[in-house]
C-alpha cells in the first residue's frame, strides 16, 4: 500500500481497462465506466485489503490474494509492457499506469459506496488491526480463552487478528516461546503479554523490510521484499533453532492445511 499511495494518492483515474471478467471473483459491473474521472482522495488499510477512496462516492476494495501485484509503469517501454497475467490496468492523469497482475487470480476488487465500505462482506467481521490501540494482550487472552482450537489456528482467524498471515503467526509464536500446537485456551497470561507484543514487533519489521519475497509477491515498484531473510523458523525445517542455548531443530507440521515451523525445545 505505502508504494501504491506514492503514485496514486490524489491523481485522476482518466481510464481504467479490465482484460477479463473476474479475479477470485467477478469484477464489479461496469467497473472502467464508474472508475474512469475519478480522483483517489485516500488510500487506507483493512487487514490484508485496500481501500482507495474516491472522489465518485464510491471505494474501490483490492486484496492481493496469494500472487496478486500492482506495477507503476511510469515510462513509455513500462507502460508497453503486457503480460498474459496483467488483468486491470490504471491509467492516472500524469500519464503513468497502475498494472495490476496475478497470476493464480486469487486476488479481489470491488466497488461500493464510501459511506458502506466497512460493511462489506468481507470487511465486517474483521477483528481489531494488530497494529492499532484495539488490539492489546487482554483483548487477545480473551479471545484466545473462548477458543477450542490451537493458538496458530486462532491468530489465522480473521476475527481475532485482521491481517495476521501464516508466515508472520510462525515468526511471532517463536519469538514468544509459544507452540503452535498448544490450546489456544491454555497460554497463560505472561505468554499473551509476550505474544502481543511479539506480533507487533514482526508485522513492523516485516513492513520497514519490503515484506516476504516467497515467489510472487513483488513491490508496487516492482522491488523485492527482504524479511524471508530474517525468518528464525519459516522454511527452516531440519535447521538448528535460533533461540539463544537452544540445540534443538525447526520442525514443519500441518495444521488446517498450512506448513507450521516451530521447535519443540524451546516452545512450550
């Protein structure tokens, strides 16, 4: 989002271009008609969504998904590019083009009007941003003791922590000293505190760094992220554990279908 803002915040949409109809799912009706004379007047976050907020009335919703990407061609030889997985195309009043590429097309646009945005369906059930002043280790310990299921299980859970990926849950459950496998009703009040405060330290980390550079994912301008370079347990099965004294190794589990790393030794 912070390199979309650099080159979309404020500029007119002149034209918009949809190369086919949907994404994850189908693209808004008539999406480059009611895009196209709108000014963006804001962009914001919700959770792993963007919102951009324009001057028609209405918003237009994005999510990433799995390989989704934008790409700011702001010159002639960028701007003639074309790419097989390029679906939606910007084209902004200062003559540069927001590409909006995904290959697996798992990603998603929408558009509503600004005044409903958050009651969109899959914005209303979102619970409090790792990153904001609703979410605190109380809020979490309540959360987490009304659950029956693991506490990785629970931190993937949109309506416990909107935003928290499965790679950034493994990191912060490492740095608190927490097993993923562990009940999510029985992590005591001190490993809340250290798991609060764990997430918080991983997502701004992982923001200053670019983000997680697996396969796809790439910056709006087109650079890589660099936190895969700083996993202590992601990817790292079979490897010694990070944690200073420990001699144990990362192991790699399966829970509701996603790859956990974590080691046994050190996290209880």
């Amino acid at each position: 989002m912070r390199g979309l803002a650099a080159a979309i915040l404020g500029r007119k949409i002149v034209r918009a271009e949809t190369r086919r109809k949907d994404l994850r799912w189908p693209l808004p009706d008539r999406m480059p008609a009611r895009l196209a004379g709108a000014r963006v007047e804001s962009l914001q976050r919700a959770a792993k969504y963007m919102l951009a907020k324009l001057s028609s009335g209405e918003t237009l919703i994005m999510h990433l998904g799995m390989t989704g990407n934008f790409r700011i061609a702001d010159s002639p030889d960028e701007r003639e590019k074309r790419d097989k997985h390029d679906h939606v195309l910007f084209d902004l009043d200062d003559g540069v083009c927001i590409v909006y590429s995904d290959p697996r097309r798992f990603g998603m646009m929408d558009l509503v009007e600004t005044e409903n945005a958050m009651s969109h369906r899959l914005l209303r059930c979102l619970g409090p941003d790792p990153l904001g002043n609703e979410f605190h280790e109380d809020f979490l310990q309540q959360e987490l003791s009304r659950r029956n299921t693991t506490v990785k299980q629970a931190l993937l859970d949109q309506r416990v922590v909107a935003g928290l990926g499965n790679i950034y849950a493994c990191e912060s459950l490492w740095r608190a000293g927490i097993s993923p496998l562990r009940k999510a009703g029985r992590v005591s009040s001190r490993r809340v505190s250290a798991l609060t405060r764990s997430i918080r330290e991983i997502l701004v980390e992982a923001i200053e760094a670019g983000g997680s550079s697996l396969r796809d994912y790439r910056a709006a301008d087109g650079g890589l992220g660099y936190f895969q370079h700083r996993f202590q347990v992601y990817g790292r099965e079979s490897k010694p554990c990070r944690t200073h004294l420990c001699l144990g190794t990362v192991r790699r589990t399966v829970q509701s279908g996603r790859s956990s790393f974590h080691c046994r030794d050190c996290q209880r």
